[in-house]
C-alpha cells in the first residue's frame, strides 16, 4: 500500500527524488504521511484538493480489497 501511494506521488510531482512516504499504525487505522518539496505542494493537492482527493481515494479503494481502514495525510 505504501508503494502504491508513493508511485502516485511521484508521478505528480517535478520532483520525485524529494517524496518521502511514511507509515504509522494509530489503534486500527494506518496513516500514510506523504511529504514532497514546497515547490511540488500545489501540484500533489491539486486545485481545490482535487488530486490529494483523488489519491485518498484509490488507497482508501486499495485498502477496502485488504479489509483495512488507511488515511493519507499530506505535509
């Protein structure tokens, strides 16, 4: 699952080699902590989130196949 968000991550942004993606386990949710250059910000959130909603989205849709609950968090 954390591929899956970092592979979208870096195919939005202008640089790719500065997308990090972390993983933390909060009681029964798994979080997904995306970070990536100050440039890139806009481009990952999308106009009015569009594109961070879209990636929540496709995980949220990946992790319902594996019966788990996930949140993607950008920072």
């Amino acid at each position: 699952m954390k591929e899956l968000v970092e592979v979208i991550a870096k195919a939005l942004v202008k640089n790719p080699e500065l997308v990090h993606v972390t993983s933390q386990t909060d009681n029964s949710v798994i979080v997904y902590e995306v970070r990536v250059a100050p440039d890139d910000m806009g481009k990952i959130i999308g106009k009015q989130g569009r594109i961070a909603k879209a990636l929540r989205t496709v995980v949220k849709a990946a992790a319902t196949r594996e019966n788990k609950k996930v949140m993607v968090e950008i920072i």
